[in-house]
C-alpha cells in the first residue's frame, strides 16, 4: 500500500510532466498534434483529450471517497466524460485548461490524504454500471500509473514530430537523502 507521502510526490509528479508534455505540444503546428501516427489514441490530441477523460472519471469516483476530500468538490459539478475518447477540445490550448484545473485538484487532493484513508475501501462503478470495490491506495497506484503509461506514449508522439519533452524520470523529483 503507498503512503501519503509517496501519493503527494506522484501527484507532483504528474503536475510536472504535465506541464512538460503540454509546453512541448504547444511547439507544434495545429496539424502535427491531430496526425494519426498510429498510437491507441490515434494522435497527439487524441492521447492527451484519454488521459482528461480517465483522470475526470477517475477523480469523479474518488470525490465518492468516505473522507469527502474538499479538493474533490469542483467534480461533482464537472459531466463525467461518457467515453475515453471523449474530447475536450481541438487544440493544445483547450486542453491545457482542463489540464491545469485537474492537476490542481490532483495535488490538493493528495495534500488532504491520511494513510488511514489509503487503507479504506472505494465503491464505484466503471462506464458500464458495473460495480467494484478496491483499496483506495491500490486505485490510486492505478490512476499515477495509468497517466505516466499514457505520457509515455505522448513522449513518443512529441519525438516523432520534433519536440523534445525533456527528461521524464520519477527520479528528478526525488531528495536527496542525508549520508551518514
């Protein structure tokens, strides 16, 4: 099971290549990021619009969490996506709205975690009514990987078109530990 802390630096994490793969998109031309090279999502947009609608999916189920974590109330206002195709715009730059506001609820949401609430157990239902329950720490592990799956497949779109999303590793934004 993760701990708080290793919740709140993948949510970093996620905010920080995020931030990354949107700057590199944005060095594109309009018609480089909807090029169908051949990926689950088609495109460049396409991978980016799947990765909005998990994570609105995914955050929608969370805000169902016992703990009613406060970060989590702009989603019971938000639609939840009816697909994971679903699109959020045309364009790097409408994305990025939607990107910025979820990666806010993101890493607020993982400063108001307590491990207790890692341990208990999250009821939701996927897109076709069916129901399951999973520890919310294991849901959560889920949702980072998920994301960095897909930015991995982003990665490789950006460099096929030209752009460089710099350095991906975990391993950036982990401290130094103290010798001695």
């Amino acid at each position: 099971m993760p701990t708080r802390k290793d919740i709140i630096l993948l949510a970093q994490y996620n905010e920080t290549m995020n931030r990354q793969l949107y700057d590199a998109a944005a060095t594109l031309p309009a018609d480089e990021v909807s090029v169908d090279r051949g990926a689950f999502f088609g495109s460049l947009l396409g991978t980016m619009n799947h990765l909005l609608a998990g994570d609105t999916i995914w955050l929608k189920r969370f805000s169902q969490h016992p703990s009613a974590f406060p970060a989590l109330a702009p989603m019971h206002g938000m639609p939840t996506p009816t697909g994971l195709t679903h699109s959020f715009g045309a364009s790097v730059a409408e994305l990025r709205e939607h990107r910025l506001r979820l990666d806010g609820v993101i890493t607020a949401m993982a400063a108001e975690i307590h491990d207790a609430d890692l341990e208990q157990v999250l009821v939701y239902r996927n897109l076709s009514g069916k129901e399951f329950q999973r520890h919310f720490g294991d849901l959560l592990l889920h949702f980072f990987n998920h994301q960095t799956h897909h930015r991995g497949q982003a990665s490789t779109l950006l460099s096929q078109a030209g752009a460089d999303i710099g350095v991906t590793d975990l391993f950036v934004l982990l401290p130094d530990a103290a010798l001695g």
